[in-house]
C-alpha cells in the first residue's frame, strides 16, 4: 500500500487507513506531511474497464472548472494524478488505482437525522443534475453497461434461479413470490426511454446518503462523491435511489413520507426549469422501481454465491433483498400520499396515469 500511494506523491506518507464501508471499491485515507488525499482501487470485477471511468471523471471536471457557476455551490474532488502525471496507476497485477482530492473539515451519514440532511440532499443531487445537463452524454463512457437496466436484472435473475441450488426458506419464497408479483415493473422506466418519453441525461447512479459530504459545522452539503457510475441515463433512477436511501426506516423498513416531501421539494427547486410533465408522471413509478431492483439484485447476487456485493455474513445478501421488498411494499401503501406530494411540487395539475 506505501509503495502504491507513494505514486501518487513525493511527500512523505505518515500513515494509511481504512475510509468509508462502501461494498464495491476498496478505499483508503493516505495521510503525508503536506496533506491528505483518497486512494482507491477500483474493482474490476465490477467495472471491467477501470481506465473508462477515469476518462468519465476527467470530462465532468474539465466540464465543471469551465462551464461553473461563478458561485459554485458543489464541489467534484479533483483527481489526483501520480507523479508521472497519469489520472490513474496499474500495478503489476494488472490492479488499477486512483487518488482523489480529501475535502477537509467534511462529514458523511448513514441515515437521516433531521429534516435539513434530507432537504440539503435533494438540493444538491437536483443542483449536480442542472449543473452537469449542459454536458453532453454522447462525450461520457458508459462505465458500466446494464447498471439501472431493471429488465436485464430481471433477466438475469431467471437464469440464475434455474441453476440455482440454494436450500428453501422462507425468505428465499418471500422474495422469489414478491418479484413474480411484480415481474411487468423493471419496463416502466426503459419502456419510457424507448418511447422517447424520457430524456437520457447526465445521472450520478449511486446518490445514495453517505456519497453526499456535509461541512462539519455547517451541515450544508459541499460535495457528492463515488462519481464511478457517472454516466449516460435517466435521472429519474439517480432520484428513485436517492430517496430509496434517505426514506428507507430500517429498524421497520417503511417508507419515511416527510422525509420523501423534503428530498423532492428541494430537488424539484433546482430541475424545473427541464423537467417535463412526463419527468414529474413518472417519479412515483421511480420511487416504487429503486428498492424492487435493488433487492433483485441482493438476491442474485445471493443466489450466484456472493460475486458482487461484499457480505460479511452468508446470507446478507438475502437479508438486504428481503428488506429491499418489505420497503417497496411499504412504499406502494404509500402511493396516494406520494403522488400528492409531486401533484402539490408540480407546475400544472397532473392526473397519473401510469400503472404499471
């Protein structure tokens, strides 16, 4: 780990440690006597072209430094490159790394605390959505094909499910039932898309709580992070997931509605101005698809053994799956009350029509 980080820096290294629990990239804090940044080894496992995603990165930066805001309100952590002057460094295992810009005095959450998080987070994912939507798609890299693609997950789940030799349960019949139940809405975002309805746009893909930094005294949001998904796609998947996350009571998993209130009320403030009245039609059937594939794809993955997400139990995965659903369900009780909140947030009086 020294020698690795020493690429990236002529200072002397003071000490390495462990930085964040995300469960894909292995991430790390490199502090040296003239300052501090992130050291990350991307998981190619997961991102078959690692090289990709830095070209992804270096576009949204050049973007932002030339095209910002003269008060910028949200700051991308600049990549740090090696001495050799690269964006990244391969090992000889063929291992590829990247360091990032440590923004001082930050914090991040787990779970919503107050009111304010929720707000400042739906302020800051709809403020990236605006800033980013002068750049075009066509000049970012897909970093990872099929990522938010509901209906190949579903896809993949039938395959698995066949070879499968996973012991019955009743959590296995849970989830296997909840997602025959719901098997026609991995289309209702792609459909849309098809059809022209929905614009591909410039998406985050993981705006989940702890990718958004908060100043520590503050408690404003300065910064969204884990920008490896960055890519072409529709926002309604970034928003879906930011209020999967920011919503999700675990302790009951129900669905928080004050909350959901405060993420869009403050993400609508900044995406009026291009949101169309199909952007607005189609956030509830978002917010309902999120939690179904992110548990679809819990159970896939526990049913192939494990391959993507990182567990620290046998059957974490199929712990997460099933949590995942009894949230879904929890927001599909609550979907009179949701469409009430966007028809209120929304410019024109809307009649929802999409029942899928």
């Amino acid at each position: 780990m020294h020698e690795i980080a020493s690429r990236f820096t002529q200072s002397v290294i003071t000490q390495i440690s462990d930085l964040g629990n995300g469960l894909i990239n292995d991430t790390f804090l490199i502090d040296t006597v003239s300052g501090r940044f992130v050291l990350q080894r991307i998981n190619r496992r997961v991102f078959a072209e690692p090289k990709l995603i830095m070209a992804n990165l270096s576009e949204l930066n050049d973007y932002i430094t030339q095209e910002a805001e003269s008060d910028l309100k949200l700051r991308i952590p600049a990549i740090v490159k090696t001495i050799s002057g690269e964006s990244y460094y391969q090992d000889e295992r063929g291992e590829i790394w990247r360091a990032l810009q440590y923004l001082e005095n930050t914090i991040s959450f787990e779970t919503v605390d107050d009111i304010k998080q929720a707000e400042q987070a739906g302020f800051a994912l709809g403020y990236f959505h605006r800033l980013a939507g002068g750049l075009s798609v066509e000049r970012l890299h897909d970093t990872l094909p099929g990522f938010h693609i509901a209906p190949d997950y579903l896809r993949q789940y039938r395959q698995v499910r066949q070879k499968a030799a996973i012991q019955d349960s009743s959590e296995v019949r849970y989830c296997a039932d909840f997602i025959d139940r719901l098997q026609a809405l991995p289309e209702v975002l792609e459909d849309a898309k098809q059809r022209g309805i929905l614009a591909v746009r410039v998406i985050h893909g993981d705006p989940k709580l702890n990718n958004f930094l908060f100043d520590r005294n503050t408690h404003r949001v300065v910064s969204l992070i884990d920008l490896d998904t960055v890519k072409p796609g529709l926002v309604h998947y970034d928003i879906g997931d930011c209020i999967r996350s920011l919503c999700h009571i675990e302790s009951s998993d129900e669905f928080d509605t004050a909350i959901c209130e405060a993420v869009l009320t403050h993400y609508l403030a900044e995406t009026h101005a291009f949101f169309t009245e199909h952007d607005y039609r189609y956030l509830y059937p978002a917010i309902r698809l999120i939690p179904f594939e992110l548990g679809l794809r819990f159970f896939t993955d526990y049913l192939s053994g494990d391959v993507y997400f990182k567990v620290s139990e046998p059957k974490q995965n199929l712990w997460r799956a099933v949590a995942q659903f009894r949230f879904c369900e929890s927001i599909e009780r609550r979907k009179t009350s949701i469409e009430q909140i966007i028809e209120k947030l929304a410019p024109t009086a809307l009649k929802f029509q999409v029942r899928k």
